[in-house]
C-alpha cells in the first residue's frame, strides 16, 4: 500500500495529539448525539488580506425551556503578519473543532459565515490552493471523529460573536480562551463581543425549526 501524501500524514499525526483526552478537559460532559444541542461558531480575518490575522471561535450548548445558549469555551487568535482571510477562516473552525474533539463533543452543530469553507467541508472537497489543503484535511479529520450534525452559513450578521472574537485578536494581537467558569468575570471590553450571542443563537434555531423541537423535547425529559 502506497504511503500517505506527506500533508495528510502530518495532518493525521496532528490530529492524534490534539484530540486526546488532558486533564484541563477531564471535568466537561461528553455529549452524546440525542442530548442538548452543540453549536460551534467560527469565523477569521485579515486585515490586508494577506496581513495581520485573527480568528474567532465559540461554542455554546443549547438546551432547557428558554434555550438560553450556556458558554462551553470562547477563544480568540491573532495570527502573523501574513494570513489571509481564508486561512484566518480556516484556523478558527480548526481551533474549535480540536476543543471539541478533546471534550468529544458529539453531534456538534458548524456554523460560520465562510460559505467557501463550508461548502469545501459539507461537500469533503479539497481545496485547491495547496496552502488551504493541510488545513482542510486537519478539519475533515475531526469533523468525521465528532460526527458533525450540520455546517450551517450565516451571514456576518448572525455570526457577531465569533466575528467579534476575531477582531478582538486582530486589535489587541493577544490570544486568550475563555472556558464556561471564567464568563462571568471577562472584562468589559468582552461586553460588546458576547452581546450578540443570543440573537446567533436564536438565528440558528429560525432556521432549524426541528432542532428547537429537539432541545424543548430534551429539557422535558431532563438531559443533562
């Protein structure tokens, strides 16, 4: 049997190390398809294109009567001088899945604002920009381990938060996570950038009226 092209051994070797199971995330339920929802938002940019670059990520679960979203983990990148939008994109759902995969998060639910990136991971299409490609197969990787639910596009305007995220990373050139504990203390620059999280979320159920049905069914049966 042929040996595997160089970027997919790697990106399989990558994939390895960063979905094993560490103590950081030992306390997190792992959710299994049928219970609350997971929603994964994404999003990346750069301000040059090629130039200074951030990404942004939330995940949130969603469930109970109110379906009120309840933060799981929050994080915000700043890249090098050189990333494009594309790569910002990429890198910013890659984070997101990689947390996922270490708190095997089941069933996740995608969405983001890059329908170019979407369409390539809904439809397993590689990219043909080579650049793109480690990136694409990293992502394809661990959105088969977590049997991703759906890749759902947003416009911009129903994806702030992660959008915020992003250019959080791109104006202070800092990275920083946020788990589900440290919500309540942020400071209040994070105001502005989790305020839009609600109406993301209530977009996203707009458009998938049966998972909405779903989590009511859920919280009556009391999932955890």
């Amino acid at each position: 049997m042929n040996a595997p092209p160089p970027l997919v051994a790697a990106a399989r070797a990558c994939h390895l190390a960063l979905t094993t199971p560490s103590a950081e995330t030992a306390h997190i339920p792992h959710q299994t398809v049928g219970d609350k929802r997971t929603l994964l938002f994404f999003d990346g940019g750069s301000r040059g294109n090629p130039g200074p670059g951030g990404a942004g990520t939330v995940i949130v679960h969603l469930g109970g009567a109110t379906l009120t979203p309840r933060v799981v983990w929050m994080a915000s990148v700043s890249y090098a001088s050189k990333t494009t939008n594309n790569i910002a994109e990429y890198r910013g759902l890659l984070n997101g899945l990689r947390y996922a995969a270490r708190c095997k998060l089941l069933g996740v639910h995608v969405v983001g604002d890059s329908n170019f990136i979407l369409t390539q991971l809904r439809k397993r299409k590689t990219p043909r920009a080579k650049h793109l490609q480690g990136l694409y197969t990293q992502c394809r990787l661990l959105a088969d381990r977590l049997m991703v639910s759906s890749w759902s596009h947003h416009l911009r305007h129903f994806n702030k938060t992660a959008d915020g995220l992003a250019n959080l990373a791109m104006d202070t050139k800092k990275n920083t996570q946020v788990t589900a504990a440290e919500v309540a203390s942020l400071p209040s620059r994070w105001t502005s950038v989790i305020a839009p999280l609600q109406a993301d979320v209530d977009h996203w159920m707009d458009t998938h009226p049966d998972q909405e049905d779903r989590c009511r069914a859920s919280a009556r049966r009391g999932a955890p």
